[in-house]
C-alpha cells in the first residue's frame, strides 16, 4: 500500500515574536554528535549545533542540549537518552538514528523503527515538535555497502510513516542527489562532512520552514572534471578508506567494542546557544562528564 504523502515542509513555526522554541534538546548517535565536523580536541560542531544556531538567532532565549552519543544503536538511543530529553521538557526535538543498527549483521527494520516510533509518541505526546532525517543511498558513495540498500531502503520507508503517524517532520535528503556527492561526506565515508552537516542543518530548517531557510541545500556542487587523473586519487582514496576505516571498524566489531564505549554526550545540559559559529563542546569521556541539571527545565 502507498503511503500518504507526508509534507516536506511543516506551517510556520514562527511569526513575528509570537512563536519561539525556548528549548532544544538532539538525540541520536555519531551524525547527530557532530562527528566528521571537527573534532575531540577542538569540539564537534555538526548538524544539529548548526540548527541551534539558526534557531537561536530568531529565538534569543533558546537553550540546547543534545545528548548524541557515537555508536548508539536506536535502542540504546531509546532507553539512555530519551527519559533525560522528556525530563529536560523541550519544545523542540530531533531524533535520529538507526544506521548503526543497519550495520550489524542480525539487522530488524521494524524493532528499529518500533524504537523510533516510540520516541516520536513520547515526545510528541509531551507537546514538543519532533523532527528527523531519512538516510541517504550510501551504497552510492562507498559501493561496497550496495548489499545494505534494501536495509536502508527499508528503514526510510518506516521512518516517513512512523514520522507520519505523529505529525513529525521529515526531512527527507535521501530524494536529492546532491546528498550523496562524495564531497559532502567525510573520509570514513560514513559521516558527513562539514559541508554535509551544513546541508542536513539547511534542510532540516527547510522543512521546518524557519525564517531565511529556503531550497539551496538541495542545489548540486558544481561539477569536478573528469579525467584519468581523478580516476587514479579515487582508486587511492577507495584503498586508503579500506585499510584506514573498514579494517579497524571490522576489528572493534569482531572484538564486540563500538566507538562510544566510554563516551557521554558532550551537551547534557540545557545550555544557551551563543554567538553563531561557536564550537559547543568535546565529547566526553565517561568520568569526565559534566553534571546533568534539570532544574531548569520545569519552566
């Protein structure tokens, strides 16, 4: 059966002075982390940092949390973070996840997407508006995942009709090439680049339909010549990727370890969002975390 259409864009969220969220809280793994933009040392900016500030600039008074850890499966996304976010009250939510799952090998798309569900009904059902992402063809930028396409293919198309059961907003980046052009993802080809978390950040204010978003972020990067030349670094890049990214991925895998063993999130806390183009914070590791306060939610 088809499914219904679900709106690329939702009603206005803002107008005038009106209507501003006051509290943003991100959950999710690496992506929504920030990883592939910065890094440990100098802090992860990443996309949903990048929509902070595009909120915080029509709403002062916004604070942010997000509590993405890497390597977080959806269901570990659904038990460890989700009471923290309805505790923290926000008026706004992103919830994303699900493609480490779609990695290992016993992969369920209607258990993830049931845990997915289950955080659009809780968040939603506490008054916040709630939106997520559909994963890209990555098959597209690495062709030795061609084998997990019907996985993701499955996966999206429970997350646009759980987002729709819920009225959440989808932005739906899978439907334009442009999210696949290898230049919008990192050298792990797993995460976005700094362009790539631009683009998701543009998208989602998209589909939010927040004041001075509009549709460059589905425009394609201009074209790179073709020529023997390219077609040699990309022979080399396919070879460094492999013994550089998938040989230690395989290895944490085969030994049962994951990147985010010992990390907590790197904004626990409701914090406000500050100039534009600030760095929020490190990853933590487990030991090192900040205290999580959530007095200030119960405004």
């Amino acid at each position: 059966m088809a499914l219904p259409v679900i709106a690329r864009r939702s009603q206005p969220l803002m107008s005038g002075t009106e209507t501003r969220y006051l509290r943003f809280v991100a959950l999710g793994d690496s992506h929504t982390e920030g990883v592939g933009d910065g890094d440990d040392l100098t802090g992860l900016r990443g996309w949903a940092d990048r929509l902070a500030e595009h909120l915080a600039r029509h709403s002062p008074q916004l604070r942010y949390a997000n509590l993405a850890v890497r390597g977080r499966l959806a269901g570990q996304v659904h038990a460890e973070q989700l009471p923290t976010a309805l505790a923290l009250r926000p008026d706004f939510a992103t919830v994303v996840a699900g493609v480490n799952d779609m990695l290992r090998p016993r992969f369920d798309p209607d258990e993830v997407a049931a845990h997915l569900e289950a955080m659009f009904a809780a968040l939603t059902g506490q008054g916040a508006r709630v939106a997520t992402l559909t994963i890209p063809d990555i098959a597209r930028i690495t062709p030795l995942a061609r084998p997990l396409r019907p996985r993701l293919e499955a996966l999206n198309h429970r997350v646009r009709a759980a987002a729709h059961r819920h009225g959440v907003v989808v932005a739906d980046v899978t439907l334009y090439p442009v999210a696949t052009d290898p230049r919008l993802w990192s050298q792990d080809r797993l995460h976005s680049s700094p362009l790539g978390h631009q683009r998701i950040a543009a998208a989602l204010a998209h589909s939010l339909n927040l004041p001075d978003a509009d549709a460059s972020w589905k425009h394609p990067l201009p074209v790179l010549p073709v020529g023997r030349a390219r077609f040699l670094r990309a022979a080399s890049a396919e070879a460094r990727w492999v013994a550089g990214f998938l040989g230690p991925w395989i290895g944490r895998r085969a030994r049962g370890r994951s990147s985010g063993d010992g990390r907590v999130a790197k904004r626990p806390n409701l914090m406000s969002v500050g100039s534009s183009g600030q760095h929020f914070g490190r990853a933590f590791q487990r030991g090192q975390e900040p205290s999580v306060d959530l007095a200030d939610a119960s405004e």
